[in-house]
C-alpha cells in the first residue's frame, strides 16, 4: 500500500446481512458503512454495491443472474471476487448486531482459512434502521403512520 494510503486509513472489507430482511439489512448496513468511515478507514463494502440490480441489471448481481443474463459469470464470479478482496484488504469486518449469515460465515471461514485479519463489530440495532426499511420498501409513512420527519422530530 502507499504511503498516501496508509495515510488515509486502513482499507477494509465490510461484511453484513443481506439476505432475508433486505430493507433493513441495507440500511444497517449504511450504518456500518458510516461507522467505519468514521474510524477513518477506507470502505468496501461489495455485497450492498453488486446486489443493486435495479441500478444498472446488466452489470449488477443478484440470486436471478440467469434471469438477468448477467455477464462475466454473476454471482459465482463476484464471490471469488470477493474472496480476492479480502485477502487484498488490511480488515475485514464484520457487523453482528443483526446476527450472522450464511454468506458472512463463509467469509469469516476464508479469512480464517487464510489468515487474513478480521474482528467482529456491533453499532446495535437502532429503531431507525426500522424507519429507513419502510422508507427504503417505498412506504413513505412507515412506523406509527408518521412521516419520516415527523420520526425524526420526535426522536430529538
């Protein structure tokens, strides 16, 4: 790495859930995201960037890559791409507060398995995480049937 890197910070892979509940999920994801840019790291965080289909379908990965006939192998492609950035990284990170899942498992075993260095981190849940998924689902009136400023106004 650089000098001017090192200045800026550690490179680091984030890793959290996506499956299952992905409104919220990319939301706490956001937030570990803002945490570790907040430590002064430098983020990579490719399973919340790759999975946005609906950005560009022809280039971004999700579970349907045949439905999308996405070029350059889709999905199988980019998780050992994702194994290559791992090992390249400084850290991986892991943000638990909404558990572990499966895909984060497998890359707690790669980095065991090659001895890349890694820690786990929690920011805990946040009832906001909850406001954003409603807003994130397209339901602009969301928990309470409150706007999201009327949310946060009552929040301070």
């Amino acid at each position: 790495m650089s000098s001017q890197l090192q200045k800026l910070g550690s490179v680091v892979v984030l890793e959290s859930p996506y499956s299952g509940d992905i409104p919220l999920h990319i939301v706490y994801g956001q937030r570990a995201m803002a945490d570790a840019r907040t430590r002064g790291e430098i983020v990579l965080m490719p399973h919340l960037l790759w999975t946005q289909h609906h950005l560009a379908p022809h280039f971004y990965v999700d579970d349907w890559d045949e439905k999308y006939e996405i070029p350059n192998g889709g999905r199988d492609v980019s998780l050992e791409q994702i194994k290559v950035l791992r090992e390249r990284a400084d850290k991986v990170i892991f943000y638990t507060d909404y558990g572990m899942s499966s895909g984060m498992q497998h890359g707690l075993d790669h980095c065991k398995a090659k001895g890349i260095p890694y820690e786990t981190r929690s920011i805990g849940k946040d009832p906001m995480d909850l406001r954003m998924k409603h807003v994130r689902a397209g339901n602009t009136r969301g928990l309470n049937g409150q706007t999201l400023q009327e949310f946060i106004a009552d929040r301070k």
